[in-house]
C-alpha cells in the first residue's frame, strides 16, 4: 500500500497533536494520526470517543484548537469544509446533504457542470460524464433522475461520485453501511477496496468491527478524546480492539437492588415474538419496578422498538401485552391513554414546544389534569409544573421560562416530568442521557431509578452502554433486529455487551 | 459539504421558523402578548412587543398638529367602525398562525357568508334565519379548509388559496356579478358607517361584535385547552403529535372556528354598509395576516395574542385614518402600510 506507483510520497494526510475543546469537554486530546495513499484507515470507539470531532477537524468544519494537520506536506491553515473540499477531501455522511430536486448529475457536478461557451450547460455532456464516472465505480444510477427518487444507498452513491468527480483524494466515509442491506454493503466494500486500488486515501469510520476487520489495513482506536492505539489490522483481533474501546476501568453496575421486581409478576410490558420490517422474533418483558436498557447500535431496532410501542410502527406478525392485555395502539393518543409514555430521543425536536413556557410543556400531555369546566386553570397548571421542577430539581428561573432557554439535561427532565404527568405505568426513554453533561446524567439515572421504585417499568433505549450498565437492572442488547442477549447489568459487562452488539451481520451474511 | 446535519438544520429553522430553535432567546422568551401571567410575567414583558403603541403615540401626536378635528370622540368612533371587520378576521387568523396554519379564503368567504345572507333577505327570510344561514355557510367553508389542511397532503396557503378561488367563482355565479344592495335588517343593527349613526352605548354598534371577539379570542388563546394545543401545534407539530395532541382533529376544530369568524366579520360589514357582493372584503385576507404579524404574531406558528394582533389592527386603522387627515392621498396609505408590515417582521427577528 506504501507503493502505489504514482512516485508521490507514500504519506497523505499527516495529524499532530490535534486537539479540540468544546464547552465543558476536552473532545481531542492530542491526537496523532497519519493516512497514506491508497490506505484504508478505519477510526474505532465508543460515542463520544472523538472520532466525529477528529473528522470534523480533517474536513475543516471545526478548526482544532491545537497541533496541525497536513495534507501532502502542506499544513492546513484555513478550515472551512469549502476549502478542505477543494483540497480534496471529502467525507459522505449517512444521511448525505444533496439537492433533492436537482438530478444526480447536477448533484455530481454541482458548481463545475461542462458548459458550451461557458454559458449554457451542455446537458447531454454533463450526463454522459457522470455516467462515466458511475459506471467507472460500477454505481448503477440514472444520472437524470432527480435524487429525491433515490434510495438512501443510492443517495451515498452519488455522494461519493460527486467526491470522485471533484478528484478527492482523501475520503471519510462516516458509517456508511448504517442504511445498507448485506448486498449494498458488499457493493460498498467492493468500492472502497476499488478506491484504495486507485489510490485514493480513505478514513473508514464505523462501529462495526467485522467491516473495520475486512476493509481496514491500519486501525485507530480513540477513547474520550485521547488516541489509544494504531496498529496494522493484521495484528489486532476484533476482542482486543473491543478492549482497547473499553479501557481498564472496569465499568461496575451502580444498580440499587431492586426489591420490587418480583420474578412471578405478569410484565407490565411484553415482546413475544414480534416482527417489524427492522425487528425480528423479538422476544422480552419488563417488570414492574424494573429498568430495562435496550442497547445496541443505530439502526439495529431499539429506536423501532419504542415506536411500535408509541403505535408510530405496527408488528407485522407477534404480539406486544401489556399487563397482560394485547396492545395495539393505533398513535400516541391512544398510547399514553392506555398507559405508555415515550420520551423521544431528541428533546428540541420531537419532544418539547421550544417556544413555550416549562409550564405549558409540562401540563401538555394531561390538559385535562389542568381544566376546571372546560377552562384550564392556570394555577393548577403553575402549582403542577413548580412540583416537578422541584421534584426533578429543574434548574430554571421560574416555570414561565420558554424551555428553549433551559440547557439539555434540563430539557430532557422537563420531558421526564411530561412522563410523570401522564401518569404512564410504562415509560420508555430514548437516549435520555445524551449530550447533556455528566452531572445531569446522574441527576437522570437517579430520577429513573427513583420511577422504578414507584412501580414504573421503565425501558431505556440507547446506544451508549457504560452509561446504561451504570443505572439499568436488565440489558437487552440488539443487534441487526434481533435480541442478541438478555442478561442482568450486574452479571455482564461493559465489553461483553459491546462485543455483542458490535459484530456486522451485513458482512456476516455478504 | 462536510458541516453536521444539525448544523445544516439549524441554519435553515433559524431562517425559517425562527420560533423552532433552540437558540439564545432574549429574556422573557416565553410567549409573550398573552398578556400578564401574574407579576412576574409582566416584568418579562418584551418592551419590543409594544412597538406598534410607542409609533401610534408619535403618529397621533404628529397628526393633530396638522389638524384639529384628528383628536376628537367623533374620529376616534370613526377609526373604530372602519377597523372592526378587518379586526374580528384578524382575531381568526391570528389563532390561525399561531397554531402555523392561515386562511387565504377569508374576503371570498366573507363575501360569500354576506351573499347568502343577502340573497335569503331579498326574499324575505327573517332575518335571524339569514344571519344563522350567512355565518353557517362560512363556517362550513371553515370546516371544509380544516379537514383538508388536517390531511397534510398540502400546505394551508395552497388549500386556501384553492378555496379562496373556488369562493370567488361561486360568490359571482350567485349573485350574477350584481351586488345585493339591501341589507334590511342587518342595515339598521350595523349600518350608519359614519359615526354618532347608529350609537350602542356610547359607541359605534359594529366595535361590539369586535371588541367582544377580542375577548374571546383573548380567553380562547388564554384558558381553553383548544388555544393551548393551538401554540404547541404552532410551536412543534411533532412534539404535540407524541404529547398525544390530537393535531388532525385540533386543526379542524380551528380552521371551523376561523369560518364562523369569518361569518361573523360577513354579517358587520355587509350591515355596515349595507350590501352584499363578491368584491365586499377584497384584500382581507392578506391585511389580516399583515395586521397579525404588525402585532408580533409568528408567521410559522408557536407565537401571538389577541392583544398583539390587536395592537396591528389598531396601527392599521390609524395610519389608513392619519394619513387622509394629513391631506395625502389613499395612495400613500398603501405606501406607508406596505413598509410597515415589512419592519414589522424585521422588529421582530431583531428581538429573538
């Protein structure tokens, strides 16, 4: 890989002592990390581990505030990702941002169409170009469809034909088999091996350790913020990177003993056998007084489980019961009527009313607790919303304060408090503890604990494992649908579940 | 290229739906114009919010130097009569906007409801049956507006748009392009469209029905669980879809509840000035969505109050009213409303 016969030095991209500090957390620490031409280099760890912030930082979205990065021996002094982009470097995201109505064409050639005279853009050229470049990748696209009609891997394929139009030489591809089935996937994989052939320098970022194992010739792994290791692939194993993403704190189980859950109970919420398009032969329950974590990574069915519960998605075959009564909410009026209250994962969009009062947020889910004959009443809603800001210790000037106001882990227990006004025997939280600080996180593990101890079943849904371990009874790990394990949190840890969750069933089965 | 996701959505609710972001907000972001909620709401007021009151301060003042007769109870009852109808409409489409819906419909279906009031009356219906039918027709065109609106399939300004259209084919084709030009009954309750004509304690009798809608709409926007869901629905759909917010049925509810404003607004003016015909309210549409945002109601919802949209109507009627006693011509009303609907939102962006 060093000899690509191109006679040009061997080293691409070449980073020292990059790091990045945002508000309150150091996201790089001093970061060495070299690519070569035709070089595979794949970027591993945990949310939160820097490795977005490293390649933001490459691609000059975030300018580091420390070292420097080279690009063909040259540092780079201005960041913006316009200028890292006409350097050649190009990075296609899981969702790319195209130009929906534009066709692919436009979208490859955007700001650099063939023109005749310079005026008018010669159409015909410009498609037969792009359909070079496609077929040149073996990317199976109608150049003159608009990419609105294409499908999310066809729509990473075009991004990628717009980097190689551009002649980037250096790619990131930013978990690009999350919306892929098996056999896009192993087209994907054909491609970037394809790629590195040509000579082209790739940063292959993905949790997924049998893709990072099949592709990578050199792997980086980073844990909060600070570079752990680079080896060759070929010397590493897929445990031994799950260790080296894990660390040596031992992540223990802070779980209080849970008295009230009692084995014999009927759950208050259970899977049997359900099937969805993304979920298959699900199978579990949660007790009352029991917290659930269901983990694994993006995409692999913990986001689709809670919306087949909020009624947003339906089974196709199974049953989901709860205390005991088949549930089959058809939204989520009927939802939080029977019982259920989910707490979606991205408070600002989907949870809360921004421009409203904490009050009026709080209040909205249970107006009626609130009317007096028909009219609301609006010191019950201020005595209602001022005890759950005290109960949940929401910091906030006063409960008429706009929520839009209030950091993320206040927001996110403004949201807990909506749950508890609904007076849901079921809670499902999704990510609650993310991005809001350490602090808050505690203050949102002992607020769920504290739901449990009422009598709640409370599920959580997330990613993020060692927070999880940290305030769960039970762990669900996911991976690719299906129900990989189903253990108590004292009994597992930190690297056994990521060991699970981690593998590719995509390349498994490619 | 390479920005975030979120950086890419951010920067387009920030242009766009201001009132969606997450962003620093100035103090006292909480909706305002929904007048005090207790003593410390009203030290939150934004004192940008009373904008349009400071400028009609100054424009009174500049108007009565160039003339005497601008102050008086005669002009003042004046200003009041022209600026009701506009303002019962405003009331409807202020509740609209908040909950990030509008209705383009309104002058057509204001015509309409005093068409069919008109036409029922020209053959002798009694009048409380041609009032009842007038406002139950644009309520039904309200009704039909929410019901597609709910749907999601297109935007309100094109559903209402399309109806507004529909309305003007169908009000001419009911009156043969000829207006009706006895109101009867409605005439003596409202009409006199001078002041001191038909006086109702101490006032022109058309500011009733207006000033009563005020208040309504002030209590609807304040103390019904309506109002309520009309805010979270403006301020985040999903958000109030996932509170359990039943948002189709909330819309309808709405657009149902323009409709019978609308009616209402069809009755006063068509009484004001006793006739009935498809050109009655042209422009209401637009002048009460500018009146709305003059008063600081968001255009993309979560945002406003009857007072605010209140004070837009007021500003209205004032300039349309100082500027004729100032010896312009109408020509310059339209000038100096045209500039002031734009600085309005401009005010308005500055102060998040």
């Amino acid at each position: 890989m060093s000899d690509n016969g191109t006679g040009a030095p061997p080293v691409l991209l070449y980073a020292e002592h990059v790091s990045k500090h945002f508000p309150g957390v150091q996201a790089l620490r001093d970061v060495d990390f070299t690519l070569e031409r035709g070089e595979v280099h794949a970027l591993v760890g945990q949310n939160g581990a820097g490795k977005s912030t490293l390649v933001k930082c490459i691609s000059g979205v975030h300018p580091p505030d420390g070292g420097r990065i080279l690009l063909d021996g040259r540092e780079i002094t201005t960041y913006t990702p316009k200028h890292a982009f006409d350097l050649g470097i190009a990075v296609v995201h899981q969702r790319p941002q195209l130009l929906p109505w534009l066709s692919v064409t436009e979208n490859v050639m955007l700001g650099k169409l063939p023109a005749r005279k310079g005026l008018m853009i010669d159409r015909r050229k410009a498609d037969e170009l792009t359909r070079d470049l496609l077929a040149r990748f073996r990317l199976d696209i109608d150049p003159e469809v608009p990419v609105a009609y294409l499908s999310a891997p066809d729509r990473q394929q075009v991004a990628i034909a717009k980097a190689l139009y551009r002649n980037a030489k250096l790619l990131i591809l930013d978990e690009p088999t999350a919306a892929l089935d098996a056999q896009r996937s192993a087209q994907l994989f054909a491609l970037v091996e394809d790629l590195a052939q040509q000579g082209v320098g790739i940063i292959y970022v993905s949790h997924h350790l049998e893709e990072v194992f099949r592709l990578a010739h050199r792997v980086t792994v980073l844990r909060d913020g600070e570079l752990v290791s680079t080896q060759p692939a070929s010397e590493l194993s897929q445990d031994e990177v799950v260790t080296l993403m894990a660390g040596h704190r031992i992540t223990g189980s802070v779980v209080a003993e849970s008295a009230a859950v009692s084995e014999e109970a009927v759950p208050a919420l259970e899977f049997s056998h359900v099937e969805t398009t993304l979920l298959h032969d699900v199978d579990f329950g949660v007790r009352q007084g029991e917290v659930v974590g269901v983990v694994g990574l993006i995409g692999a069915g913990g986001h689709d489980l809670a919306q087949v519960l909020f009624g947003l998605d339906r089974p196709t075959s199974g049953r989901v019961a709860l205390q005991g009564r088949t549930y089959q909410p058809q939204g989520p009026k009927q939802a939080i009527a029977q019982g259920i209250f989910l707490v979606p994962e991205d408070p600002a969009r989907d949870g809360l009313v921004p421009v409203l009062s904490v009050a009026q947020n709080v209040t909205l889910v249970s107006l009626k607790a609130v009317t007096r004959r028909g009219l609301l009443s609006l010191r019950r809603e201020r005595e209602v919303a001022e005890h759950y800001v005290g109960e949940l210790s929401i910091a906030t000037a006063s409960v008429n304060t706009a929520v839009r106001n209030l950091s993320g882990g206040n927001q996110q227990k403004v949201l807990l408090a909506k749950a508890l006004t609904s007076k849901a025997e079921v809670l499902v939280l999704e990510e609650p503890t993310q991005g809001v600080d350490v602090h808050a996180k505690a203050e949102i593990h002992r607020i769920v604990r504290d739901l449990a101890s009422r009598g709640k079943a409370v599920m959580v849904v997330s990613t993020d494992i060692r927070d999880l371990l940290q305030f769960v009874d039970r762990m669900v790990a996911l991976r690719a649908g299906r129900v990989v394990a189903d253990v108590p949190a004292r009994s597992t840890s930190y690297a056994q579940i990521l060991d699970l969750t981690v593998g590719s069933v995509a390349v498994a089965s490619a | 290229m390479s920005t975030g996701t979120e950086g890419m959505k951010s920067l387009a609710t920030d242009g766009l739906v201001g009132a969606t972001t997450a962003g620093p907000a100035l103090s006292g972001g909480a909706p305002n114009g929904k007048g005090r909620q207790g003593a410390a709401r009203s030290r939150n007021v934004d004192v940008f919010t009373l904008w349009p009151i400071a400028v009609m301060v100054l424009i009174i003042i500049a108007t009565s130097f160039t003339s005497s007769r601008f102050l008086s109870v005669f002009n003042f009852e004046n200003i009041l009569s022209q600026a009701a109808p506009l303002g019962i409409v405003t009331m409807g489409q202020c509740i609209l906007l908040i909950s990030g819906g509008l209705d383009l419909s309104v002058g057509y279906n204001i015509s309409f409801a005093s068409i069919i009031t008109g036409l029922l009356l020209e053959h002798n219906a009694p009048l409380g049956v041609a009032v009842l039918a007038g406002i139950f027709a644009a309520t039904a065109v309200g009704f039909v507006n929410g019901v597609l609106a709910a749907q999601g399939r297109a935007h309100p300004f094109i559903i209402t748009l399309g109806m507004s259209i529909f309305l003007f084919g169908l009000d001419t084709q009911l009156t043969g392009g000829a207006p009706v030009n006895n109101m009867k009954g409605l005439y003596s309750a409202f009409g006199g469209y001078m002041p001191g004509g038909f006086p109702f304690f101490g006032l022109p009798s058309v500011t009733w029905p207006f000033l009563i809608v005020v208040l309504l709409t002030y209590g609807f926007l304040r103390w019904a669980p309506l109002g309520r869901r009309a805010y979270a629905i403006g301020g985040n759909e999903a958000a109030a879809y996932l509170s359990g917010i039943p948002v189709k049925r909330t819309k309808i509810y709405l657009y149902t509840l323009m409709g019978a404003l609308v009616g209402i607004t069809g009755m006063v003016l068509s009484g004001q000035i006793n006739e009935a015909s498809f050109n009655l309210a042209q422009n209401f549409e637009l002048q009460s969505i500018a009146c709305a945002v003059i008063g600081g109601t968001a255009l993309f919802g979560g945002r406003g109050g009857a007072f605010r949209s209140l004070q837009g109507v007021a500003l209205w009627g004032l300039v349309q009213n100082s500027i004729l006693f100032i010896g312009f011509s109408s020509n310059y009303q339209q000038m100096s409303l045209g500039v002031i609907i734009i600085l309005a939102v401009m005010v308005t962006r500055v102060q998040r």
